[in-house]
C-alpha cells in the first residue's frame, strides 16, 4: 500500500535542503536517510533522502542529486509516497494509521449513527476526525480518549462520548483548510496522516 508520508515545501538554504510537511507519525523510519520514496506527480521520482535534519521545529531534507536552491525549489509541493504494509501497526497501541480509521462508522454508546469519517486531520494539539453526517454536513471530532472512547478495527466502527453541544445541529462545521506554514504557498495533498492517503499515524488521547 502506498502512502503519503510528506509534501515538499521551500528550498531552504542554496545547498539543496527544503522543508517538508511531515506527514506520519513515524518520521525516522519514513524519512530516514536512505529511504526511497515514490512522488506525486511521478515523474519528478523517486527520490532518495540524502541527509536530514531538524531547524527551528521544522524537518529539513535534502535528496540525492539535488545539490542547489534551484533544483530544491523545483521540488516545491510534492508528495513523499512510501511504500507500507497494510497489515502493519503503529508501535504505539494508542495510534492508528489514517487508512485504518478512513470510513469507520462514527456511533454513539448506545448504537446511533453520528456519520462516517471522510478525513483526518492533524493538528499540532491534537487530531481530528472529519465526519459526514447522513445528511451529508460535516462536524469536526477531536480524536481525544475523553470523547473517542473505543476503535473497533473488526467492527468497523469509533465510539464516541461527546459533550454537549459538539454533535449538535448548531455545531456542525466544514473541514479547516490546513496549512504546513502560513509563510508558504503550498497546496494541500494527500497524506498516510490522512486525508486522500496518508502513512501518518492518528493517536488517541491529549498530546
């Protein structure tokens, strides 16, 4: 199975590095030096991580044969695609990747339907669930262990416990735009962390 593990953003420096939008939970094994990752659009890959590093909170990568600030910026707002095993899990028992929680029927305890999950979106205090309501409007689920109670993979559904007022009519909402740096101009993508196919992973609970 082939996931989004990240999005170039700008070159950094002249030596060839650019900040990428992580976009799995598992950064080190996804994006270590050595890794080989297919892109989108296809045609500007695969491409080989040289050398990483992390600056001022964000990852800095640079590829093999990309060697300057222009060829790095060429690279701008492509997707990292990795290459996983659908039967593999998070080491953390508390995380799940996005394809895992991708169109889990959204319930309440006692059995009622609050919707589907259509998206996950990860924010840098917690992730979110996007769900589509059955009258098609979508309302934002915070993915903490106070309001998702329980995963069923088998079952095919997420358990939810919400306080008054998240799930009500007045609550409902669209799905953010999300955005890797406000100082870029990057177009959002898939990821494995959710969303059109992402290899990042979702974890349950305050983070």
């Amino acid at each position: 199975m082939q996931l989004v593990v990240a999005r170039i953003g700008r070159a950094h420096g002249i030596k060839g590095e650019v900040t990428v939008e992580v976009r799995t939970d598992e950064p080190e094994l996804r994006l270590g030096p050595g890794a080989v990752l297919a892109t989108e659009p296809a045609s500007t890959g695969p491409l080989t991580i040289e050398t990483g590093r992390v600056h001022s909170g964000r990852l800095l990568l640079r590829f093999a044969g990309v060697s300057d600030r222009t060829a790095a910026e060429a690279l701008r707002n492509t997707l990292l695609i990795a290459e996983v095993d659908p039967e593999d899990m998070p080491e953390d028992p508390d995380e799940y990747y996005d394809h895992q929680l991708m169109d889990l029927d959204v319930v309440l305890a006692d059995g009622t339907e609050v919707g589907r999950i259509t998206e996950i979106t990860h924010l840098p205090s917690q992730d979110l669930f996007i769900v589509e309501r059955p009258d098609g409007s979508e309302v934002m689920i915070p993915f903490v262990e106070e309001i998702v109670t329980e995963i069923d993979l088998v079952e095919q559904r997420a358990v939810i416990d919400p306080p008054p007022g998240l799930i009500d009519d007045n609550a409902v909402v669209a799905a953010p735009t999300d955005s890797a740096d406000s100082s870029e101009d990057d177009s959002p993508g898939g990821d494995d962390t959710a969303g059109d196919g992402p290899d990042g992973a979702a974890r349950g609970g305050s983070t």
